[in-house]
C-alpha cells in the first residue's frame, strides 16, 4: 500500500526523535506499507471511524496518526506519547487534517 505523509512537517519530526524511536517508527510505517488495513494489535488501533494510530514501543512512546483516502495510507500527526491517556488536542489535530483532505 502507498504511504504518504500529509506534511514534510511530519516526516522532519520523525528524523528529529532519538535513533532507536525514529528507527521504531520508520519500522511500523514500514509493516503499514506492508499490511496496509490488515495491520492489527499491537502495531495499529483504530482511534475513532477512519483514524488509526500506529504504536511504537521503548524508550520513547511514538503513536503517528494516518487514515486512509483513495487507496492509500495518509499519515496525518505524529507525537511523543508521555501519559497513559492520548491527548485530545493530538487526535483534534489529526481529525482536522482528515477534514482538510475531504
């Protein structure tokens, strides 16, 4: 399946995090290039109807937003995971760029 980022933002804030998260990240994108909408637990959630979360593991806690539109995997948000509960202002971001793509 293709994978595109919504924004170079995105993609420039992955490369910023600490190698072993960047390289986790790239990983999982990698498995949703594979799987596309058959990447289940642990690696995928679904978060609300057409947004998912990739989830990564480790030192850093990686979760990256994505949803899919005209056949392909749009990666939306992605951020430093540092409590239990998902931030809304995270998953607000997300859904707002779902609605810029419509």
């Amino acid at each position: 399946m293709d994978v595109v980022f919504f924004n170079t933002k995105i993609h420039s804030y992955i490369l910023s995090l600490e190698k072993p998260s960047a390289a986790k990240a790239f990983r999982t994108i990698g498995l949703l290039r594979s799987f596309g909408n058959k990447l289940g637990m642990p690696y995928s959630k679904q978060v609300r109807p057409n947004l998912y979360e990739l989830r990564t593991r480790g030192q850093q806690e990686i979760r990256i937003f994505y949803c899919f539109y005209n056949g392909r995997a749009i990666i939306l948000h992605a951020f430093v995971k540092k409590s239990q509960k998902t931030p809304g202002k995270e998953i607000e971001t997300a859904l707002g760029r779902i609605n810029l793509l419509t």
